[in-house]
C-alpha cells in the first residue's frame, strides 16, 4: 500500500531537508509556486496560488498513490485545520496509507 507522507513543523524545522531524504515522489510547493504562480508578495496572493495548486495537485497525488507510489508532502497545508482535511481527501480517495512527521 502506498504512504503519504507529510511533515509539519515551524519554519527553518528541516521539513524540507526530512522531504528530500524520504524514498518517495517529492512534491515542494515552493518549488512549484515558483514556476507557475504571479510573483507572491502578500499572504493573499500565496493563499490564492497555494489554493490554485492544490486543485491541480489533488487527482494528480490521487493516482500516483492509486499506482503504488509513496508521495510526501513538503507544503503549508499540513500546519492548518483545513490543510489536515484536504490531505484525509487525498487519503480516503487513494486508500492509501499516511505517516504525519513532526518536527520541532
């Protein structure tokens, strides 16, 4: 069964650096905001892009998962009640398996 992993902590924690070690399809969303959204320069606008790129992401991760693949989530939404939720949608529509990492 496929894992989603998915990390929270405070900024500079290492979520990033924990991402990149574990065996699974990373997906960073810094790194993808920076390719696809307008220049960020407010809290609003980041909430607009991050919503826009979660839609996308969402039947995306579905099926990667579907296929057997591990995915970790190296983004914000893993700190806030409403990110939490969206990733159990991901996880009941996958049946996939999930281990939160907590960094202090």
């Amino acid at each position: 069964m496929a894992t989603l992993h998915f990390i929270t902590g405070k900024a500079g924690a290492g979520k990033t650096t924990l991402a990149r070690k574990l065996p699974a399809v990373v997906i960073c969303e810094d790194e993808w905001l920076s390719h696809i959204s307008d220049p960020i320069a407010t809290l609003d606008d980041y909430l607009k892009a991050s919503r826009r790129l979660r839609n996308a992401l969402t039947p995306h991760v579905v099926e990667l998962l579907r296929l057997g693949n591990d995915v970790v989530f190296d983004l914000g939404a893993n700190n806030t009640r409403q990110g939490r939720a969206w990733v159990r949608t991901i996880l009941e529509a996958a049946g996939a398996d999930h281990v939160l990492h907590y960094i202090p």
